[in-house]
C-alpha cells in the first residue's frame, strides 16, 4: 500500500488531500498544529493517522518526523500561511511570520525528513502563482513563495542522482480559510475539491511543475514574460483592491 505524509493537512487543500488519498486506499500521515481538526481525520478513515507539531519549530519538528511509524512513498509539503502588506507600509514583522512558516518551516520539514528519503521517493512542494508575478499587496507572500519555488526546484537538481523526485506545485486562488479573509475579487477561484483533483492528477503522472487553474495560471505565467512596466499596469487592472 503506498503512503503519503502531508502538512498543513487540517484545512484547505491539505485537508482535502489527505481524504481523497485516504479515499484512494493510501496510508495517510496527516500533519498539523490543530488538534480537534487532527482529531476528525483519526476518525475519517481507518487508514490515516495524525502527526501533530509546528513546523516554525524545529525540534519539535525533527522529533516529529524523524520517528515516523511508516515511511511515505510521497512527501505532500502543503503548510503555509498568507498575510498581505497594506497601501505599500512595509511590516517587516509581518514578513517576518510569512517567511517564518512558508519558507524556514518549510527547510525543517525537509531537513527532518530527508534521512528517510530513498530512490522513488517523491517530494511535492506546494507554491503558488503569486511567486512568478508580482502582485499588489503580496510583498511578503509572493516573495516567500517565490522562495519556495526556488528550493524546490534547486533540490529537484541535487537530489536526481539518489533518485528522489521533486515535484513543485503552483496554485492560483482556491477556496480555503485563508482565502476566505480577502478582501478583493480572486480571478477564476476553484474549490479545494478541484485542487485536490489537480494536484493528484499532475503527481500521478510525475509532472515536475503542476499549475492550476490552468486558464488562470497560463495567463499569469504569459504575464511574467512581459517588461515588468506592462506588467504592473496590467495587473494594476486585475487586481484592484
């Protein structure tokens, strides 16, 4: 039976992924910091099981993960946090708590596991669109995604001679709690079901890069070709607060 470990699983996409792959007959280790939440998906299925811990902290982390019960087949790093700067005030603790979760949790989480990661392994990283395009108000988000993207695909380099794949996922706006908190129009916004459905299916078939909604994420991705003046005026226009 294959495995598959994923963080941030107690809402949103990770949520969701780990039912759907608890669905499919995975063994499912399902990572958070909420323990009611945790709880629910202990009962869901017989075939999950719960790893709770705070991926900002890492021993707590490290003890965590280096003591798993089983070893995954797949790697699902989901957890991340979205907070936005505001009429261009620069919060440096603000992007201090972003960076805090969505890149440096994110480094404790692969220097924990990486002890277990053996040829045919796979490990996705979860971005997002934001990263390729700057985006008002996303200083801190964008710019700790777009660091996320960079370790990933920096590893997906040095970890081929073992035989390990990394795979690095880009998302555009999906309805989760996050999401939920803004305040301004989100193009094409998908459910957590359909980006489930499309991260399942890119890693199925061993896709390096998953984008999705591919309409939304197309568009995006030809903007970042542009010169960045064509690219703030028309973004300017898309995502008027």
């Amino acid at each position: 039976m294959s495995a598959v470990l994923i963080t941030g699983a107690t809402s949103g996409i990770g949520q969701q992924l780990a039912l759907d792959y608890a669905k499919r007959g995975w063994r499912v280790i399902a990572c958070g910091r909420n323990k009611e939440s945790l709880a629910k998906l202990d009962e869901a299925y017989p075939n999950i099981e719960t790893c709770e811990f705070d991926i900002t902290d890492r021993v707590q982390t490290f003890n965590a993960l280096r003591s798993l019960s089983l070893t995954p087949d797949l790697w699902l790093l989901n957890a991340g946090n979205c907070e936005y700067i505001d009429n261009g005030e620069m919060d440096s603790k603000l992007v201090e708590r972003v960076f805090q979760t969505n890149v440096f949790g994110l480094t404790n989480i692969i220097e924990a596991i990486e002890p277990h990661l053996v040829s045919g392994h796979r490990v996705a990283v979860v971005s997002s669109i934001a990263s390729e395009l700057a985006l008002p108000r996303a200083e801190a988000y964008g710019a700790s995604k777009a660091a996320v993207g960079y370790i990933a695909r920096s590893l997906r380099l040095d970890w081929r001679e073992r035989g390990v794949e990394v795979s690095t996922i880009f998302p555009g706006f999906v309805d989760t709690p996050l999401t939920a908190k803004n305040t301004f129009p989100m193009p094409m916004l998908i459910s957590v079901e359909q980006a489930s459905e499309a991260i399942q299916k890119g890693l199925d078939k061993g896709q390096a890069n998953i984008y999705f909604p591919k309409r939304f994420t197309w568009i995006l991705r030809i903007l970042g070709l542009l010169p960045y003046s064509w690219q703030h005026a028309v973004t300017g226009l898309l995502f008027r607060s």
